[in-house]
C-alpha cells in the first residue's frame, strides 16, 4: 500500500507546483479534481510498469528483449505527434548500443542474451519516462474538471520518474562493491577463484600467481565503450566507465554436469547465466524470476547435481543445468526476499537452506518442496549461511544485518551459539586448514572474525585497526568471501569494495593471530 500512496502523493505535489507556478498550463475548478488526476497518472503508471514486467519476465529471454525494445518505441511515438525527438533520441540510444556491442565482438559480447543488458536498461528508462506522461495526457481526459493547455506537465511527471531513476543509478554506481561475489571453480584440473561484480562481468583468476585468466559476460555498451576508445585510454578512466555500467553480478556457483564444471552467474536481469569455465563459452541463459537473483546453490538430488536459485521475488527455482530445463519451484512467491543459500544434511536428507530479509532461515526440501523447519529470527535480514562441520556433526552458521553470527543445529532448529560485533555481516565461509575447522565473517568495517565454532570462542581477527585503517583497507569491506586451495596454497578470497579481488594466504595468516579469545 505505501509503494502506491506515496508515488500519488509525489505526484500531487508536482501537479500543485505547476498548477501554482503555471495556472494557463494546467487548469483545474478544485483540489479533488486534481487529486483524482494524481490518482490517475500514478496508480495508472505503477500498474502499467508492474504488469509489463511480470508478463516480460514469463517469456524467453529473446522475446523479452524484443519486446522491451518494442514497446519503448511504441511509447515514444505515441507521447509526440510523430517521429519527434523524444523517439528519434530514443532510436539514437537503443541503435549506438547495438553498434558498440557489435564493435565489441558481436555474438561474444552479447553471450546468452539477443540484446545487451544496456538495450533493456535504455528501453526501461523511456518507458519510465514515458509512461507516467502518457498516463497524465489520459487521465487529464478522464478527469471532470481538468483541461491543460500543454503537454509539458506529463514531460515533467516523466522527467521526475526517469531523473530520479538516473540519480539513483549514479549513487549506486559510486557506492556500490566492485565485487559482490567470490567462489572456488574448478578449471583445467586447478581450483581457481570465479568472482563477479559491476559491469555484467564474471571473472575466473589463479589465487597462487594472482593472475586473472579469462572474463565471461557482457562488460556493458553504453557505458564501457572500450569498442571504440583508443587502447592508451587509462585503466583507471574504463573502470569507472564499467562501474557506472548497469547491474551486479550478485551470486556465482559451480555446479557439476555430465559436461563437465559449470559456472552459474545471477544478478543483473532477471536470468541466471551458465557458463563453460574453461573456455568462457555461454551454455545457457534460464529464465523465469520475475526480479534480481541474489543467491545461487548447487543441489546434490540422488545421483544428479541441480541448481537452485534465489532472489527478490521469494521463489526459490530448481533447475537442470544441463539442459537449463526447470525441475521445480519451492517456497510462494512475494513473501520473503531470498538473499543466501546453502544445502545442509539433515535426518539422511540433503535440504536447502535461505536466508531471507526477513531475518529468518528457513530449511526446504528441495524434492518435496516442503518447509522443513524454521529457525529463529535475527534483525536486519539474513545476508549469508553455510554449513560448517563440529565434532563430525554439520551445523548451520547465518550471517545477518544486525552484525551477529548465529549457529543453529538444522536437526532441531536450536540455537548453540553467537557472537555479535555491531556492524553489517554480509561475507561468511569455513576456513579448514591442518585439521582445524572456523567460521569467518566479515562485512563493513570490521575486518575478517574466525570464530572457533566447537570451542565458542574468537580464533582471531583479520584486518583490524584504527578507524582510519578499516574504512581505507580492502578487507574493511566485504560482501562475499571462500577458500580456495588447501595447504600452503589456501587462500581466503575477498570480493567487496576494493577494485581488485583480494586474498589472503591461510597459513602464515593463521600462525600471526593470537590465542583464543575467550568466550563469546
């Protein structure tokens, strides 16, 4: 109810400024008349955009993409007399980014998509701007009471609608992690670390000799025009032009098929990309979530492996990754936002566990699509889970908002043990090297914390310091972090705000730390 009382509410007070400032260009006989107009313009566009997503995001990508780009056209045309400059800029727009993807590497640049993810953002912006403009010309019809004598009241709800659409993209262009995502994949016989961030791009790099192997995705057209820039151009200057590029690559996984490895990569859109990690070839593109794709989970069911995936439309969807063919959908839709995943074993049975905004983890059968159990309630939603084996017993850890670090027992939902530090948690993994087994969490600003999870104490802290050293170190802000290789080859990898992908060599790091800290 309020996502639809306060767009009516900010339009009306658009329309009483320019009935107050113009009184010739919009002309009203009372209050109720132009309030029925505000109803009108902002019910009638948050439907029409609502709608228009939920019946994009059931047809294949393809289609979406043609249709998006269609309907963008037809709106522009429809708000002038004509071909006007509204449509022409338009066409400017949607055909530059066709071209710089082509210069780019045709087919290699658009991967698993028909357009890239910059054509659908173009035609989303002209139908936000369009939309609520050509809701006001109707509704200006409709209305008793209302005459305008120029359509440049609806040009400024449509600006409203699309500049604040600009401004927050660029505010999040500028605060959001370069990375939101790190995980171990195995390639060419080697675990090497896939990880995945702004710009469309996932990335695969080798932790031992700290080089970046190959890139999968499109790196954005509008924005990185590397196509078309001289080579000399800075690196400094693309990055931030792949920064401002739209999407976040929010999750990666590796899931084993009859092919071979793949690597599944969600976010941005509303798909989850399958690629080849050895050769960066796009396998599969599966739709069907009708909003952002936070989490991704390989699923062992039987004899076959499959792929769960999680995100803001509460749906968890089971998919085949060998044919991208989905198996089964779990939990109802719109309810709770899905943000981590993970499989725990449980009374002989492997089951899924989510993390959701709510605060709570819920543990489903993934066969059965069946809510098992429900454990507790942390403040501030849940940001990451995983399993962590304590005494030959596996365990549920859960990271949340409210910076606390729950371990649970999945088998009765109890809650063993915590430990708090007042600040965000958003990255958490197990650290297993010489036979010993901790949980390590990190988030804003307060280095990595291994906690001992059988004795209930701090094994330690990584990348502590003054204030100064936390907001200006790369480990002072994560959002996503795994370990990759064993013995004198374990790394702990860091994906967050800091431009590169950051690692930890385990060893060395582990001797360096105090002895335990106490109970928690």
């Amino acid at each position: 109810m309020v996502r639809l009382i306060l767009p009516v509410a900010a339009t009306l007070l658009v329309l009483i400024a320019v009935r107050w400032s113009q009184p010739e260009a919009l002309r009203v006989d009372g209050f109720w008349p132009l309030a029925a107009l505000a109803v009108v313009t902002a019910l009638g566009s948050a439907l029409t955009l609502g709608l228009s997503r939920v019946a994009f995001s059931r047809t294949a990508p393809w289609i979406r993409g043609f249709l998006s780009t269609a309907v963008a056209f037809v709106l522009l045309a429809s708000f002038t007399d004509g071909p006007g400059p509204a449509a022409v800029i338009g066409g400017i727009l949607v055909a530059l980014a066709v071209l710089f993807s082509l210069l780019r590497g045709g087919g290699r640049a658009l991967r698993a998509e028909p357009f890239p993810p910059d054509v659908l953002g173009v035609a989303r912006l002209a139908a936000r701007f369009v939309v609520p403009a050509a809701w006001y010309l109707a509704a200006v019809q409709v209305v008793p009471g209302v005459q305008s004598a120029h359509r440049w009241p609806g040009v400024l709800l449509g600006g409203l609608v699309a500049g604040g659409t600009l401004v927050a993209g660029t505010v999040l262009g500028w605060t959001r992690p370069w990375h939101a995502c790190v995980t171990p994949v195995l390639v060419d016989g080697s675990v090497r670390a896939a990880y995945g961030g702004i710009g469309h791009l996932v990335g695969i790099g080798d932790p031992s000799t700290g080089e970046h192997l190959r890139v999968m995705g499109s790196g954005g057209v509008l924005a990185d025009l590397s196509g078309l820039l001289p080579d000399s151009l800075p690196d400094a200057f693309r990055r931030q032009l792949d920064r401002l590029t739209p999407g976040l690559v929010r999750a990666a996984c590796a899931v084993e098929t009859p092919r071979g490895v793949l690597l599944a990569s969600a976010g941005y859109g509303d798909a989850v990309h399958l690629w080849d990690p050895e050769t960066g070839r796009a396998v599969h593109a599966l739709a069907g979530h009708l909003g952002a794709v936070n989490a991704l989970c390989a699923v062992p069911v039987g004899d076959t492996v499959l792929l769960a995936s999680g995100g803001d439309d509460g749906r968890i969807r089971i998919w085949e990754p060998a044919t991208g063919r989905q198996v089964r959908v779990v939990g109802p839709r719109g309810r709770w936002v899905v943000r981590a995943m993970c499989t725990v074993p449980v009374d002989g049975r492997i089951l899924l566990a989510a993390g959701y905004a709510d605060g709570t983890v819920r543990l489903w059968d993934p066969v059965e699509r069946q809510l098992v159990r429900h454990l507790g309630a942390q403040r501030g939603g849940v940001n990451a889970v995983c399993a962590v084996t304590v005494d030959g017993a596996t365990r549920l850890a859960s990271a949340a908002g409210d910076g606390t670090v729950v371990l649970w027992d999945p088998d009765t939902g109890e809650r063993l043990g915590s430990f708090d530090d007042e600040s965000p948690r958003y990255g958490l993994c197990t650290v297993e090297l010489d036979g010993e087994v901790l949980l390590a969490a990190a988030g804003d600003g307060v280095g990595i914390t291994l906690w001992d999870p059988a004795s209930g104490t701090r094994r330690g802290s990584l990348g502590t310091g003054s204030l100064l050293t936390m907001l200006l170190s790369p480990t002072g802000w994560i959002r996503s972090m795994c370990q990759v290789g064993d013995g004198d080859d374990a790394f702990l990898m860091l994906a967050g705000y800091d431009r590169a992908v950051e690692q930890i060599r385990l060893r060395p790091a582990l001797r360096s730390l105090a002895a335990p800290e106490g109970a928690s």
